[in-house]
C-alpha cells in the first residue's frame, strides 16, 4: 500500500554509448581548469565513463587567454599523473588529451605557431563567446582549415544568440566546420533553451560528434539519464555520428 507513494525511480537504461565509443570533450586532468580538481575526482570521471560504455577517452582542457592558459605541457604533465593513477587502480581506459580552445584574442598566435593539441586525425575543437557571435568566425574557420586541420565548434546549442536560428547553425556547418552537440543538452540540463536548440540540431541532421563536457559527477549522473531520452536512443542507433572514427 505504502509503496504505492513512494517516488519513482528511473528505469535503467537499456542502451549505453558503447556504440560510438569515444568521448571526445570533457574535462577530466586534475587542476587544470573547471573540471575535476583532484586526481582522485579525475579516476571517479574515467570510472563513470567507462560504467556507460565508452571505450576511449579524449579529454580536452580549456585553453583560454584570461582564464586557463593551459600549454601543452601543462596538459601532457596532467595527463600522465592521470594515467600513472589509473594504472595503479587497474583502470583499464585510455584516455588521451586535446584541448578545447576558446576563440579569443590569443587563438590567431596560437594557430600561426602550429603547435595545436588536436584530436585524432587533426580536428581542432574549439568554443566561441556565450554572449555574443564572433565577428570573425568564419575567417577563422577558413585560417583553420587552410593549416589543414578540421574545426569542430563545441556546443553550438549552447550559445544563446544562435539558438532560434537554424539558418545560422546550417551555414556554420557549410563553411566546413563539425558541430558537436553536448548530449546532455537534450535532458534540460543547461535549460530549456538550450534543449530546444538541441533538439532541432539533431532532428535537422546537422550534428557530427556527441560528447559527454564532463566536469563532474553531476554531469555523469545526467548522461546516464540521457540514455532513457528517445532522442539519443536515435543518436546511438539510427544517426551518421562520427566519434568512431577517432578509435
């Protein structure tokens, strides 16, 4: 009778995100920026990603020139105590580094001098301002793949100023640049705006990776949520993804 009262508990999902394997964008090297602060929080990440089915991770510090002016160095040094930690817990994960570079007055320098972290076969991830659409976007966009490298824009369902305008994602996606949606988007976890935004992204065809942005256990427990969302069942098993790829 009394069970008749007590709250209900989300199904377990019936799908994880072995389909597609890779995670391509989270924040997991300890110190560095936003994201796990401990190597002990850093092994309980990889842990989680590795309980929803991923086979390989690519991590990707922020590299920003006000806030994290993360190097290579500072990265690869981060990496390796990651990996020394997850040897010693017999965590079986690899877990390689990128970054994800914010386009900002540095980014140009940065891109001349050619020593970008990039993922797999030259995709370089990068994010843009929360308040207002570059001026320079897509002459950006241009100087990147003329070092030929292949931009990936982060969350694009993130950026208020675009979401009400698809005609702006789809000519994004023209100029030659990926779009990577952060699949937590479509639980409402950033806002209704933002889950709208991803909604119509994927309906439209128009995204190329899924990633996880993961920070911190909050975001690992809504991507296991996200596995019950029709929508990213459709993504696992019925959509032309491209984190495979990057195996």
């Amino acid at each position: 009778m009394f069970g008749l009262f007590k709250k209900s508990q989300p199904s377990e999902p019936q799908i994880d995100f072995s389909g597609i394997a890779v995670d391509l964008h989270s924040h997991m090297i300890p110190g560095v920026d936003d994201g796990a602060q401990t190597v002990e929080e850093s092994v309980a990440l990889v842990s989680a990603m590795k309980d929803l089915g991923f086979q390989k991770i690519i991590t990707t510090p922020h590299i920003m020139a006000d806030y994290y002016r993360n190097t290579r160095d500072t990265i690869e040094r981060g990496l390796d105590i990651l990996r020394e930690e997850l040897i010693r817990q017999n965590i079986n994960m690899p877990v390689e580094a990128a970054a994800e570079y914010y386009l900002d007055e540095s980014f140009d320098t940065k891109l001349q001098k050619g020593d970008l972290m990039t993922i797999g076969d030259g995709f370089l991830l990068f994010e843009i301002s929360f308040v207002n659409f570059p001026t320079n976007m897509f002459e950006t966009i241009e100087r990147i793949k003329d070092k030929g490298l292949k931009p990936i824009l982060a969350h694009p369902e993130r950026y208020p100023y675009l979401t009400d305008s698809l005609d702006k994602y789809r000519q994004i996606k023209e100029s030659g640049c990926y779009l990577q949606l952060n699949t937590i988007s479509l639980t409402g976890y950033y806002g209704k705006g933002t889950q709208k935004a991803a909604e119509e992204l994927v309906n439209n065809m128009l995204i190329d990776f899924i990633a996880s942005d993961m920070h911190h256990l909050k975001h690992a427990g809504a991507l296991k949520r996200s596995l019950n969302l029709p929508l990213v069942r459709t993504l696992l098993t019925d959509y032309q993804l491209q984190n495979t790829i990057l195996l």
